[in-house]
C-alpha cells in the first residue's frame, strides 16, 4: 500500500476510536476524601414518620366524642411529629379493656382514661407510669389537691387529674313550677312529696330516674344518697359499714320509691345515657347526673326537647341527715389521664396528656367538665370561666358550692371486686330477691373478705 493510503486508512482508525469515547458515559470522579476535621456530606434522611399515640377512654360523661376528637384535633395540627388515634368504649367496659391490653408488650394503648377507684389497682399491677418527677410547681400549685388524690398512690404521682366532676342534682323547672312550686327540694322527704304533685296533675307518670343498673353507676348514686342521711361507706380502718342502720334505711328508700311510682322502674336497667335520654325528652323532673348533662339537656336542641328548661341544684339530703347538720352530699367522680408503663411512646403519650389536661384546654371545654385546675375559680379567672359558655352560668356556680361535698369511694387495690358484690346486692334488693339487710350484708362480708385477702 502506498504510504498515502495507510496514513488516510489511520487517520479513519482514529477517528473511529473518537466516536466511541464519547459515546461512553463518563465515569464518576470520587469525592475528594474530607478535610481533617471535616464530616463527609451524609445523604439527606428519609422524612420521619409521626409517632402514633394509642388512646382508650369511654363515650359517655366528660367530653362528648366530638369534642374529644377536636381536641385531637388541635393538638395534632400543633404537633406535627404525632398522630392520636382514639378508641371510645362504654365506661362499664373500660376497666377490663385497659387490664387486658396492658397484658402484652406493647399495650395496645399508649394513653388511658383510669378512674379514681382504679388507680390502686393498677399501679399495684405495675400498669401505669410514674411520672412524678414530671409534675411542675405550676401544676403542684395550679391543680386541686383533691386531684392530686385522684392520680397519686402512696406518693407517687400516676397521671394528670381531669375533671374534678361530681353528680349533680337535676330538676325540670317549668314542669315543677307547673306542679305548683317555685323551689326545688332540700330532701328527698320534699321530693317525694313534689313527685306525688307531678303525678296528680298527670304532667309526668315516673317524676324521678335515676342511673341503678348492675354497674358502678348504682354505687355512685349510693353514696350520694348514703352520706345524704348520715351514713358512710367504711370506717376509718376501712372496713365496710354500708350495711349498718343508715345504709339499710337508703335502700330501702331507693325500692320505696319505685313501688310508690315515683321512681321510673326502668331505672333499674339505665346507665347515665339512659337517664339523660329520659330526662331530656321531658320524661322525668328529677335526675342525678355527672356534670355534662347541662349542657347537652339544655342548650343543644338535638339532643333535647326540654331546652332552656334545666336548672341544678343542690343535691338534696334525708332528713336525718339534715338534723345533723348535713346540707348536701354528692360522689366525687374524678378521673386521670395516665401513660401506659409499657408503651413504647411514653414520651408522646405523656405530652399529649400534658396539652389534654393544661388548663387552657379545660377551661375552654367546661361546659362539659368542670376544670381541674383551682386557679381557674379565683379572681378573674372565675368570670372568665363562667364566660366560656351559657350552660357555665349555671354549672360552675353549682360545682363550687356542690364539690366541697363530694365523697370518695374506697381507694383501695380491690375495690373492683368489692364494688361488683354490692353491685350485686343493690339489684337483688331493687328486684326484690332479698331484703335490703340481706343483700347489704352479704356485700358486705365479700368486702371485708377481700380486705383480709389482700392485707
């Protein structure tokens, strides 16, 4: 080949081998190693995932469901980083709803609505966690010590008071005044009188209802209705003198009045809704219910047909209780919010409890439960409290003068079986399979059983 020749044919070659080169990608440089003292640049995270707040409390008193879910609600466009998912249950069911999810690790709830006659129980059992080094001085000093009581077990602090709620005493106002009087009674003596008037007239069949089905609602009444004629649940060494003359003498009373009619028999069977649902479709003129039936009885025209009708008032006493000095006497219904021992988000579900239960929060939803805060009944804080709603015109006038009044159940590890027998005791009495002696005094014997059990 000619010299020409191979040098053209090379100079194709090498153009050739051009061509490919830059069809190939180019390869990644690596990144300089860092400087001494200097971090390498990290890939950006992935973002995180809300923590996921399991919460369990009862759809009926406090906050109606709507009113729980907006305050869910506010505190989950606050917070981001957590997502709360309620779960509502009958409060008769609440009990065994937390023993059993607090038998797996982890429970099945992070947050929990505990009464004040569970707390003993069930920090007996190791269930809730403790939180004491978590109270602030401007919760120390801001709540009711009387809340304090409800969440605090031998000095150590188990959760946040909400709701220092009591039974309050409930009358029809226009139907009373229509059975010609202008107060409400003092003593169930006078009611009883009043409701024979109602009855007269033909204006209402069954004046009273009341909430005594075989559940722990009935003991509530029975303490408010027991304290009102002299008597008490224990002794101070805690041992049980419900069955004594003054206790015989309320039971008695409680079947009195529905052989008498005056009593809606069915009462037997009702929960605190059922005697809501009565009342505010204008079916009875007494009640004795938790604080937030005023608002939904008197105000809210779906729920009732008796609006602007309600008032409360003191709850009336025996008039042997009267003789000795006893104005009125109500149950002390408190609750807590408490974070489960063995959540895996103790540290949300405990902030989350922090904003349910601050004050700005109950203050805003009194309506339907009383504050558990002091400072909101003092100075202006009182009018401002007052001003949240209409129904607080009427309720939180009531809460200060009734609460002072308010009695506690036995806080005692087993008081969940003790009630279950006088829950028993009180039903076979109002249905007449034994006497009210017979009944009280087997609860009673079942209850001071369980005390030596457990000592």
């Amino acid at each position: 080949m000619k010299l020409w020749s191979k040098i053209v044919v090379l100079f194709m070659v090498i153009v050739m081998l051009a061509g490919m080169v830059g069809c190939t990608p180019a390869a990644t440089e690596p990144a300089a190693p860092a400087e001494a003292g200097e971090e390498a640049a990290q890939p950006e995270e992935a973002e995180q995932e809300p923590v996921t707040i399991r919460v369990l409390t009862m759809q009926q008193a406090g906050y109606p469901v709507e009113a729980m879910n907006e305050v869910a609600d506010r505190y989950m466009a606050e917070t981001p980083d957590a997502k709360v998912e309620i779960e509502y249950v009958a409060y008769e069911a609440l009990h065994d709803k937390i023993s059993t999810a607090m038998a797996t690790t982890p429970p099945a709830y992070d947050v929990v609505l505990v009464d004040d006659i569970w707390y003993a129980e069930f920090s007996n059992a190791g269930y809730l966690y403790d939180v004491s080094d978590k109270i602030t001085d401007e919760m120390k000093a801001g709540i009711f010590p009387s809340g304090w009581e409800i969440t605090t077990v031998d000095s150590v602090v188990y959760g946040l008071p909400w709701g220092i709620d009591g039974m309050y005493f409930y009358y029809n106002e226009k139907i009373l005044k229509e059975a010609g009087y202008e107060n409400p009674p003092k003593t169930w003596e006078e009611l009883e009188e009043m409701s024979q008037a109602i009855k007269d007239k033909g204006l209402v069949e069954y004046p009273m209802v009341w909430s005594w089905a075989q559940a722990e609602c009935s003991i509530c009444t029975l303490v408010a209705l027991l304290f009102g004629n002299g008597g008490t649940f224990v002794d101070e060494a805690g041992n049980p003198t419900f069955n004594n003359a003054e206790g015989v003498e309320v039971v008695q009373w409680m079947v009195d009045s529905i052989d008498k009619g005056y009593t809606n028999p069915a009462s037997i069977s009702y929960l605190e809704e059922d005697v809501r649902n009565v009342f505010s479709q204008g079916k009875a003129v007494f009640a004795l219910n938790w604080g937030y039936m005023y608002q939904l009885a008197n105000f809210e025209s779906e729920e009732s047909i008796i609006n602007g009708q309600v008032n409360m008032a003191l709850v009336p006493v025996f008039q042997k209780g009267l003789d000795q000095g006893i104005e009125t006497a109500t149950i002390n219904g408190s609750m807590g919010w408490s974070v489960a021992n063995a959540s895996e988000n103790k540290e949300a579900g405990w902030e989350f409890i922090k904003f349910l239960t601050s004050k700005p929060i109950q203050d805003e939803y009194s309506k339907y439960s009383t504050p558990a805060w002091q400072t909101s009944y003092e100075g202006e804080n009182l009018d401002k409290l007052i001003s949240y709603s209409e129904a607080n015109q009427v309720l939180i006038p009531n809460y200060v003068k009734q609460i002072p009044f308010a009695h506690v159940r036995p806080k005692v590890p087993y008081y969940s079986e003790a009630s279950l027998a006088l829950q028993l005791a009180l039903q076979q009495a109002l249905t007449k399979q034994k006497t009210p002696q017979e009944a009280l005094d087997e609860a009673a014997a079942k209850f001071s059983e369980l005390q030596e059990k457990y000592q």
